[in-house]
C-alpha cells in the first residue's frame, strides 16, 4: 500500500509546484530523495527538488542497467587507516617501501579522503602534487623512473 505525502511536503516551497514521486521537502533548501535499491532504502538531500528528481532518475537508470554501486559501506573509511594497515600487517619486513612510498602517501591530503570519495581526479592530484616532489628522469635509453634513485636508499 503507497504511502500519501502530507498536504506541507506534497507542494515545493519554492516554486508551488508538486514534488516528484519519492522527493520530500525538509526545510528551506533541503530537499530528501529516497529510493528503494534491492530492499534498501538510499536517502540522499539535495538544495533543490529538480536536484532531487535528476538523482532518482540517474539513480533508476543505473539499478535497471546494472551498473548501482552502493557505496555506504565506504563512506566510513578513510584512505589514511587502510594504508596504515596495509603497512603495518603486509610491509612490516619491507623497509625500503615504508620509509618511501607510504610517508608520500600519508603526508598527502588524499590520504584523508573518504574512499567513497576516492575519485579518478583526486588521484591525479596526488600524482601530479608528486611529481613536483619527485620529478620523472628520463634517462637515455628512453626509459622513466619514478621516484629518482637519489631519493630512495
């Protein structure tokens, strides 16, 4: 049996204009999308209900094709705690590794990303903000190395 919106949330505040299917109106400027996804319910607030609809349409394509990720799961874990863990558990007998590579990483400000979070983009930041530090050689022959030899032990 389908739920009937309240007379207050079924009109959007700042157009007069009804809300679409699944978009609440919470205050000013908070608008709620909700959207069933395999019998769990993905809440989501917007600034605006046409924000809100285009969400639950992006959202319905994705579900009908195949491609929804949830990704909850990752929103809280940050970048920071499963580098430190993976140094501490899989390279604790590799020094080389933890006195290079994991201090850049946890130094960097990805390092504080949600991995939800954890884009292409903000990948690329980090490489790019590295490669000031650590600059590529090309040596001769053609080939690249990365980070300079001078610079691990």
């Amino acid at each position: 049996m389908a739920r009937i919106k309240s007379a207050e949330n079924a009109k959007d505040p700042a157009t007069g204009r009804p809300l679409p299917d699944g978009v609440s109106c919470r205050g000013p400027r908070q608008y709620r999308a909700r959207k069933l996804v395999s019998g769990q319910r993905i809440t989501r607030t917007f600034d605006t209900a046409r924000l809100a609809r285009a969400w639950l349409e992006e959202t319905s394509v994705k579900v009908r094709e195949g491609r929804h990720i949830d990704v909850r799961a990752l929103d809280g874990l940050v970048l920071r705690t499963l580098i430190e863990r993976y140094r501490d558990e899989c390279m604790a007998h590799r020094n080389a590794d933890r006195t290079g590579h994991i201090p850049a990483l946890l130094s960097d400000p990805i390092a504080d990303l949600n991995l939800s979070r954890l884009t292409v983009p903000a990948v690329r930041g980090f490489r790019d903000r590295q490669g000031k530090i650590w600059p590529l050689r090309q040596s001769s022959s053609g080939s690249i190395s990365w980070p300079p030899s001078s610079i691990m032990p």
